[in-house]
C-alpha cells in the first residue's frame, strides 16, 4: 500500500503564489512508486480544495476559474482514518474523496508557515512534516525569535522592539532609546512579516521615523537593529529534528538593490545553477546565486554549526533554512532568520550534497512519521476519570 500524502498549499499569505510553486515542486518530485500524492489547496480566502488539476502548474494561471473546477472540501479524522471529505456533501453517493498517512504542509508566511497549520494538524492528529507550533511560529517572529536568540547565546544583532501602540504614545523615548542603543544606519523591520515586505533602511532620524511609519503599515510591533553596511548574505538549510540534524551547502543569495526584495526574491528569476535563464516561475530556486558561497572553510564550518544549533534551541523538525548576515568589515556572522518551510524546500542545497529532492521528500516523511511515534508513548491523558470519584473526595463543593 502506498504511504498517502497529503500536500497542503497556497493560503491566505502574501506568499500564496510562492506556496502554489514550492508545492508543485514538491509533488513531481514525490516517488509515486511509494507514495500517493493528495493535493489539498487553501484559496485566498481560506478554504480547501482537492482536484487533478491541482497537479499541473498551467491551471494555475487564472486562480478563480481553477477554483470552479475542483472539489471544495473539509479534512475529518473519524477515529481511524483521516478523510478528505467533500464538503458542502452531496446527498447521495460516497463524500469520503480520499484519506491521508501524512501531511506535507508547504505553505509560506502567515496562516501557515507560523505554526497555524501545525496546529490543525496536531488536532487532526495526522503526523505531519515540518515544525511543531512552537518552533514555527517563533520562527515566524522576528522579535520573539531575537529574543530566544540573544538567550541562547547564539550571535545575532542587537535590536530595540515595541509595540506601535506604545510608539504612538512615547515616539521621542523610543526614539531615544534606539539612537542610545543602537547606532545608524538602522534597519526597520515590521515584526511578523516575511518576503523583505514592511523592511527600510534608515541613516537620520528622520528616516528612521518615516521607517517606522512605514512598519507599522504592516504589523502592530516593530524591530529596529543595527544595520550591517558591508554585508554578505549566507544561507544554509537543516533536515532533521532535535536530536539529528545535518547541515547543506551553503549559499550566497545575490540582490539587485540594498535590500533583498520581494521582486529580486520571487519575480525577476535569474540564472539556475545549470545555466538557463529562468522567468518567476520558481521562486527561491532561481534566485541569482553564488552555490556554494564563497567563504573561506572556517566560516563554512561555523554557519553550519550556528544553523543547526538554531534549528535545535527552536526545537524545529523537517527541513528548515537558516539565514544569515555576514560583516564582510569584521568577518562577524549573525543568523537573521530563520525559514521553516523554505522556499523550493531548499532542494537545491540539498542536490549540491548529492541528496535528490526525492530523496529530501523520503527523509521527510520518515521524520514525521518517527515524532508521531515518539508523540503516541507520551501520556496525554489518566484512565482514571476524576469525575467518577465521589464529590468530598476531590474536594468539589456542593
Ligand atoms: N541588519 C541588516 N543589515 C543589512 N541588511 C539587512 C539587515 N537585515 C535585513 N537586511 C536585508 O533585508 C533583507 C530582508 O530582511 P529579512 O530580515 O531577511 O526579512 P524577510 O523576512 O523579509 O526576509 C535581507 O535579506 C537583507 O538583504
Ligand atoms: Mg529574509
């Protein structure tokens, strides 16, 4: 019997279209002699949908008409499978489309990649691969990340946060507490956000109160840091969970402007490491890149080890990308960020260590499948049920 994947995409992120890609990677890169791939697509407006056409990245063109022609659809677990349920149900004939063994979210950004769609599944209780809530929604948050950073010891930069809230009420004390702490040029970060959106650099306060402005646009918290003004960029991605991780290659994902864009990220394409010249169709795999990056062996060395012990001190699982910030001026590195359901799923930095994206995907399930193992010995509940026992002696008053 082939192991059912259910892989779960799109949703209601700015990354929606990047999702509907990473997923479509994903499914002609599952081995269909082992496995049976169940496309489970989130619409822009949250609901879920099944379909054929699900599978082919041409249907995607026009979103609306691709929705009138599949299945919308409700995931139930019924105590012993976990079905696809066609929903609203047609009063005849079999609702029940399919079951799913495993779920394979590959959502990004917000209301997925942030630990929401690990929430549903934990309730569905599926076993599913990637990141458990905790660890994906701290991923999410750059303030709350920083801060589990800065506690674990683990270099990143230093940085002022508030509520914006609170910044509309004392502008001139927070101003003054960031210019106190932190030196220009600054960048201004909203605090949830992915894909550079909601990012400035500012060099004078004036700028730096525009930057806020602009932030606050986009999230109720906002993370100022040091800005870093001879850098390099080095990303490495982690498969594993907490207790085996391996690193990849690393990379050096190269920018037209200051800032890493959106439009450098996703639209404009660039060269694939094989030479042809790709347009946006792929996301983070064509990004223009230097693979692997160009640092010396000992930074090499030290990014991966500070990328796994990210991935650990976060409690990630599956296959995350760690991002950091390098200062070309002292050779210092930081992790910025981390991405817990990585563009392309980092296949590529896998494929430059000789592991095929099909075998990444292989690796994958077999973790999610061990943590639910491990999840099944833990005790969740008592057999004794504490309402059965006599009101006086659980001290229950009348
Ligand atoms: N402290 C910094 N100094 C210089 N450039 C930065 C700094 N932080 C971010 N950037 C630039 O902005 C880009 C986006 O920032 P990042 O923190 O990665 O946010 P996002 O979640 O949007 O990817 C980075 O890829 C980098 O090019
Ligand atoms: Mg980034």
């Amino acid at each position: 019997m082939k192991i059912k994947i259910g892989v779960i995409f799109g949703g209601r992120s700015v990354e929606h279209e990047i999702s509907i890609i990473t997923a479509n990677q994903a499914m002609t890169n599952i081995n269909e002699e082992k496995y049976e791939i169940v496309p489970i697509y989130i619409s822009k407006a949250g609901l879920m949908y099944t379909g054929e056409k699900l599978l082919k990245l041409e249907f995607y063109k026009d979103l609306d008409n691709l929705l009138k022609e599949l299945t919308p659809i409700t995931i139930v677990n019924n105590g012993k499978n976990v079905n696809i349920v066609r929903y609203p149900m047609k009063k005849l004939g079999n609702n029940i489309i399919n079951t799913i063994d495993v779920a394979f979210p590959t959502m990004h950004g917000t209301n997925g990649e942030d630990g929401t769609i690990a929430g549903y599944l934990e309730m569905l209780q599926v076993p599913y691969i990637g990141c458990d809530m905790l660890s994906a929604s701290i991923g999410m948050d750059k303030i709350m990340m920083r801060r589990v950073l800065k506690e674990a010891q683990i270099p990143s930069l230093d940085y002022v946060a508030f509520y914006s809230t609170d910044y509309i009420k004392e502008e001139e004390k927070i101003i003054n507490e960031i210019e106190e702490k932190l030196r220009y040029p600054l960048i201004v970060k909203a605090g949830n956000l992915g894909s550079s959106v909601g990012i400035k650099k500012a060099k004078t306060d004036t700028e730096l109160k525009e930057a806020i402005e602009y932030s606050m646009q986009f999230s109720d918290r906002v993370m100022v840091e040091n800005a870093i003004v001879n850098l390099k960029e080095v990303n490495c991605s982690i498969i594993g969970d907490t207790s085996n991780a391996i690193a990849s290659e690393c990379e050096e994902p190269l920018g037209s402007d200051e800032i890493l864009s959106y439009q450098d990220k996703y639209i404009s394409g660039g060269k694939t490491k094989a030479g042809e010249v790709a347009g946006g169709s792929k996301g983070m795999a064509t990004l223009q890149r230097k693979l692997p990056a160009e640092i010396s062996d000992e930074m090499k060395s030290e990014i991966q080890e500070l990328a796994i012990k990210t991935f650990k001190v976060l409690g990630c699982s599956g296959v995350s990308r760690i991002d950091f910030l390098v200062d070309n001026d002292t050779n210092d590195v930081y992790v910025n960020e981390i991405n817990t359901i990585p563009g392309a799923l980092s296949y590529y930095l896998w494929e430059a260590t000789g592991k095929t994206f099909e075998k990444e995907i292989d690796e994958l399930v077999d973790i999610a499948l061990k943590r639910k193992r491990e999840r099944e010995k833990l005790v969740f509940s008592y057999d004794q049920n504490i309402l059965a026992l006599q009101g006086n002696k659980i001290g229950i008053k009348k």
